[in-house]
C-alpha cells in the first residue's frame, strides 16, 4: 500500500484576509515534498490550473526542483491537463524530471476539472473529448518509440521524428485521472494503465463498482491486473486529536468550496456538511492519525485501492500546520496502514 500526497498549490485568502504570493506557495510545496521524502512517503503530485488561485501552471518545473532534494519519493503531476497540452512537450518535461531524479517521474494525465487552459491555449470546449483521446494518444506513441510517426485533428503531424530526452524509466509511467466517469475508468483499463481516482465527495465505498469494472477492462484487454495500480486522491488533514484537525482544516476548505460552489451552481459548504464528509463513512480524511489510518485501511479493504494520496492543504493554511500533518501522515499513520494492511493481504492469500 502506497500513502502519499497532493497538492494544488492554493494561493487563496488565509483566514485573516492576506494572499502570500505564488512564489512564497511554490517554494513552500518543495520544502512539502523534500518533508514527505524524509518521512518515508511513497508519492507526491501537483496539480495543473491556469488561475489565480493556484500557483502551479507548471507541475513538473516544482517537481524537478524537488527531485533534486529528494532520494526516494516518486514525483507526479496530479493531473496533466493533457487535452489543452502539447504531449510532445508533456513527455520532455517529464522525461526530464524523471532524469533528476534517477527513475521517480510519473505523469497523471486528465482532462481537468477546470478550463481556463483551454481559451488561454487555443482550444475549443467543443472538443473537450476529442482532444484528449488524441492526445493521451499521442502521448502514449512517444514513450513507447523513439521514433514518431502520427497525425492527428488538433495538432501539426510528426514524421519519423525524434523526442528526447528519453527517460530512465522504460517505459515513463502514464496513468489515467478520473473524477468517476465510467468511460475514462474503461479506457484506463483497456490501455493498461494505472487509475486514480478523485474521491472527494459522497461515500468512497460507492467507488467500488468503478473499481471493479476498471478490472474488468483490464483483464478484457488482456493486460496483468496484478502489475497495474489503483489510486485514490482525498481531501484531507492530520494533527494529534481529531476536533484540532478540524478546526484548523474547515476554514480553508470551506472557503475553497463555496468560492468553486458560486461558479458551478452549488450549495454552501457549512459545518455541518464538513462533519459529515468527516465521519466514518465520508470523503473527507480529516482527524488524529488513528482516525485517518482506520478510513485508509477501510477504502483498501473495500475499494481496492493500492495508492492512497492526501490533498493537503484545500485552500490556504499556515505551512506549519501543513508541514505537521506531513510528518504525521509519514511517521504514524503510513506505519500503522502498512503494518495493517499487509497482515491483512497474508490472511487473504492464506484463505
């Protein structure tokens, strides 16, 4: 079982007001993922956006800054937004961090939940779909040949053209994001490539069935399911009792919420909703170490989920408070979900 971590490098007003700049943020998520190498965390991503509020456009300019900081701990996008992205240019910056750090790249690749890329890139909304699958194919051509031949709707054709450099991985891992949607878990499955799943609302055991048929796709297509991963990213927060990792989570996280609600027609986010989504059968990883490693045994045990990936901080919080939580999740809650969970994986082979 893989625990780690995400970010989208949030710049929105702290709880008094004030807005620290993109710069300050950038250079406090290194210091974050160099904490999670330290701490025996297995994977740390950043996300794209194109607005104000976040401050990472490029995820894996912030990554190779870490890669070099860092021994161990694997550095991911969290997601690519590949249909407004040029695959060519995607493959490069990856295959590049994957250079810095010695084999520690990988590459989620989605559509995005937002689309300020696509105006500021010259894309068509019209084409959301369409852009994608042509892309990820693309995308997939690259690592899989030095050589590339392709044409495509949506971008310049390639001739037996060359893209370096090439990574030290063979292949560059390149796996699907989903918010849920049945297609993109399917196609995941029939590509070969590993999933990860946005689990941020609802009850996470209604993923289960995605994750099934996720498998099923798999093993339709003809690839080892064995071989491939099925990850998990969920919002959430650690300190050393449960009511202060509350406290301290739902400002930020209410603010986030119902700042996206006004723009896409949602209801407000109140305390109550956030200790629904808290409980034991919610979204929400929110709580002491104990509390939070409880929920990430359960979503294994009933989900299937290999890899399980904290976005922390939602909003602005105080780097302290986020570098706390890091260590917590590092040095007690990932020895407590290991330990549980391999116990558990001895008992169900030896059935």
């Amino acid at each position: 079982m893989e625990i780690g971590l995400s970010t989208f490098v949030e710049t929105t007003p702290d709880v008094n007001g004030e807005v620290i700049s993109h710069a300050q943020r950038i250079r406090e998520v290194v210091e974050e993922i160099v904490l999670a190498d330290q701490v025996g965390l297995d994977v740390f991503g950043v996300g794209e956006h194109h607005r104000e509020d976040f401050a990472a456009s490029s995820p894996a300019i912030i990554l190779a800054a870490a890669a070099s900081q860092t021994k161990r701990i694997r550095l991911t996008s969290a997601v690519t937004v590949l249909s407004s992205a040029d695959p060519v240019r995607v493959f490069q910056d990856f295959a590049t961090v994957d250079a810095i750090s010695n084999g520690r790249a990988e590459i989620m690749a989605g559509r995005g939940s937002f689309i300020e890329s696509f105006p500021l890139f010259g894309y068509n909304l019209n084409d959301y779909n369409e852009l994608f699958e042509e892309k990820l194919e693309l995308l997939l051509k690259i690592r899989d040949s030095e050589k590339v031949t392709w044409k495509g709707g949506h971008r310049p054709a390639i001739d037996n053209l060359g893209v370096y450099p090439r990574p030290v991985q063979d292949p560059l891992p390149v796996w699907i994001g989903s918010g849920g949607n049945s297609e993109s878990v399917v196609r995941a499955g029939i590509l070969g490539l590993p999933l990860v799943l946005a689990i941020i609302g609802g009850s996470p055991i209604q993923f289960e069935p995605l994750v099934q048929l996720y498998k099923k796709a798999v093993d339709h297509a003809g690839h080892d399911v064995s071989k491939l991963t099925v990850a998990s990213h969920s919002h959430g927060f650690i300190a050393k009792n449960s009511e202060e990792a509350a406290d301290k989570f739902f400002p930020s996280t209410q603010y986030v919420m119902n700042k996206l609600g006004k723009e896409r027609g949602w209801g407000p986010y109140t305390r109550r909703s956030f200790d629904v989504a808290r409980s034991f059968d919610g979204a929400l990883y929110v709580g002491d170490p104990k509390t939070v490693a409880d929920k990430i045994i359960h979503l294994r045990k009933n989900v299937g989920v290999t890899r399980f990936m904290l976005h922390v901080p939602v909003g602005t919080m105080p780097h302290e408070d986020v570098m706390s939580a890091i260590e917590l999740l590092g040095k007690e809650v990932a020895p407590m979900v290991r330990e549980e969970i391999a116990r558990w994986e001895a008992s169900e082979q030896g059935k």
